[in-house]
C-alpha cells in the first residue's frame, strides 16, 4: 500500500511540474508577442509618411509680402508672416512626415535682368554660410535673383532657429528655379512664340513680359539620405 501511495505522489509531482513548464512557457510565448507587437509599432511610428508627398508651402510674391525689383531683401511684414504663420507650419509638416530637410525655392518672372555684371561666383558661399548678408550679393540674371531670394528665407529662417529654439533638427536648401517653372508645375513657354507691344514701338515677348503670379517662394520638404554611387 505505501508503495503505491508513494507512485501517486510522484504522478502528482510530476503533473505539478508538467503544468508549471506549460505556464512558463506560455508566459514566455505571451512575452515575445509583446515584443513583437511593440517592434512593429515602432516601425510604422518611426516610417510613418515615408511614402506621402508634403503638401508645398507657397509664399506668393504679392501686397506686402513682395521683394522690391531685382531685390532680395525680405520686407519686414513678409518676416513677421514667415515667423508667425509659415514656421509653425513647416513644424507641422516636417513632424508629421518624418522630414529632416527643407528645400527653399526662388521663382521669378521672364522679364530680363537690367543688371549684367553678378557677383554671386565670389560672395555665394560667404552669404550661404552666414558670414555676409544676402544684401551683399548683386545679381546678374533671374537664376541669381532666384537664388538670392531662396537664401534670404533660408537665413531668416537659420535666426529663427537659433534665436527661438524652433525648427530643430532640420537643414535648409537655397534654389533657383528662375523664371523656367510655372505654378502649374510645367516648362514656361519659350520667349518669342507671341509678343505684347510696348510704348515706343517693339514688342515684348509673352513670355518675358512682367508676371506676377510666377513670382514666388516654394517651400518643399524631403529626408537627406546616405550619399549612393550609382555604377
């Protein structure tokens, strides 16, 4: 009898630490679907907008927010727009699509430049590094005009940075377009193909004529990735 007695403690050990490895092994299974659960999440957290487009921010270049010609000098009410109304939403959307660079581009008008003589080949990386004002810079075409105008907003936008604590952990681009793009997206028509008369005799071509709806500041975003040789 106590031979038997002592088979049925050992079944009922055995059973105890059958069902205690189950436990622990289904704690443990429990454990790792966690962890995958909260690998996945900060995947989709960590590449969320990856693949959507942030809308394009456009100052227009009209009323008080208008560059003088041939000027790349910001006037004061097109600062406190940039400061009040166009940073906090480059904050938004650099948040919200996972962006690190943002990419400022100047667009002019067809009319040509009455200055021939630029400066921009010796005093660019001066200004583009800070060390000298946009003002400093004297343009020689629309592509200089476009540019000079893109780094202005970039170096209002750097003081805003640093003097404010805003816009951290992005980097600016200056560009310039010139008068090539329209606001629809597409190629500007090629000078010559239809002309307006001017006083005096002559003829203006369209695509040269003065137009301010091409005149503007686009504001675009993208991720500054690795550097990739292509062979």
């Amino acid at each position: 009898m106590a031979r038997r007695f002592r088979n049925g403690d050992d079944h009922e050990e055995l059973n105890v630490s059958t069902a205690f490895t189950d436990l622990m092994s289904n704690a443990f299974m429990i454990l790792i679907l966690f962890l995958l659960l909260a690998m996945v999440r900060s995947f989709i957290n960590d590449n969320v907008g990856l693949t959507d487009t942030p809308p394009i921010i456009v100052i227009q270049d009209e009323g008080a927010y208008r560059f003088a010609s041939g000027s790349a000098t910001i006037p004061p009410a097109m600062f406190n727009y940039i400061s009040q109304q166009i940073v906090p939403e480059i904050e938004n959307r650099t948040q919200e699509y996972n962006i690190n660079v943002v990419e400022i581009i100047g667009h002019t008008d067809g009319q040509p430049n009455s200055n021939l003589t630029s400066n921009l080949d010796l005093n660019l990386e001066n200004v583009a590094s800070g060390a000298l004002p946009v003002g400093k810079l004297q343009a020689g075409s629309n592509a200089d005009l476009g540019l000079m105008r893109a780094l202005a907003i970039v170096q209002a936008l750097r003081n805003i940075q640093v003097n404010e604590q805003r816009l951290k952990g992005l980097s600016f681009r200056a560009y310039s377009a010139a008068q090539l793009i329209l606001p629809s997206g597409e190629f500007a028509a090629i000078a010559g193909r239809g002309a307006l008369p001017i006083a005096g005799g002559g003829a203006l071509p369209i695509a040269r004529q003065e137009d301010q709806t091409r005149r503007r500041i686009e504001i675009r975003f993208t991720r500054l990735g690795k550097v990739q040789e292509v062979k």
